[in-house]
C-alpha cells in the first residue's frame, strides 16, 4: 500500500501517517537516528588519526632544534667570506694590478663582527680566508655566559690572478 500523499512505501520506517501499520512517532524517529551508528567508528578513528600526525609534524619541527636565525647567520658568514675572495680577485685582475695584502685590512688584523672573527693570509700564490662564528658555552633564558667556543668555521683557499 502506498502513501498517497508522497509515495513512500507504507512500511518505510519514516512513512507518515499514524493510523498506517508501521509508522512511528518524533522520538521514535529520533532513537532509530541515536542507534544507528554504522559510520562513528571509522570517522571516529581517521578524526584521531589525522589529529595525531598533525601533533606529530608539529613536535618534530619543534624538537629538531634548527633555528632559523642560526642558519642565516651561517649563510651571511658564507656569503661575506665570498665577498672577501672576491675583492681579492678584483685586486688581483691584470687590468687594476693591486696588492690585496696593501689595502684590506683583514690580511693585517682580524676583522671582527659581534661573534664573528674573519682572517686571511697569503700561502705562497694561495688565498685563505677564514671565518669563525663564536658561541658561549652556556646559554640560560636567552643569556650567554662562560667561555666562547667556535661553533662554525669557513675555509676558503683560492688561487687569484
């Protein structure tokens, strides 16, 4: 037997109607609804799962201890130490014919940046420069104290000319 009204089986279990045989009230509706549950498990479990590897991405890059400010400050000591190489190779061009060791001060003193001491000397037709980044060894809130030890150091050894 059909409904008339919108030709819904009469023994669907939402069929309305409450004279018809198999038709239910609000809150039968409403605990059919509570009970079934076919889908919580698994949305449940991939809920947690995806919660889990995002904690997880997030405590490795937390715990990895690379820090960002550290790594620049490496690749600023690399790119001034090229710099270095470079103005001596400018010097050291056919065309402007200069001693490097005359007019750079870092041949004859070491030049020096907060933790950051540069060197270079002449080794027979060989440049080498040098750059070494200083750290304290015990760092507490923020603050450093003890003695300093190098914790990243550059080499550079070019022929120029």
């Amino acid at each position: 037997m059909k409904n008339k009204k919108r030709d819904i089986p009469s023994d669907y279990p939402y069929a309305s109607g409450r004279n018809e045989k198999n038709s239910h009230t609000h809150r039968e509706k409403i605990n059919h609804l509570r009970k079934n549950k076919k889908g919580d498990i698994s949305t449940t479990i991939l809920v947690i799962g995806v919660f889990a590897a995002c904690s997880l991405a997030l405590l490795s890059f937390y715990f990895s201890g690379i820090d960002s400010k550290e790594t620049l400050s490496r690749l600023e000591i690399i790119k001034k130490v090229n710099s270095f190489a470079d103005e001596i190779k400018f010097y050291k061009n056919p065309e402007i014919n200069k001693n490097p060791e005359e007019i750079m001060e870092i041949f004859e003193k070491k030049a020096s940046n907060e933790d950051i001491i540069y060197s270079a000397k002449k080794e027979g037709e060989n440049y080498k420069i040098t750059a070494t980044l200083y750290r304290n060894k015990y760092i507490a809130i923020g603050f450093g104290f003890g003695e300093k030890i190098p914790v990243f150091t550059v080499e550079y050894t070019f022929k120029a000319g």
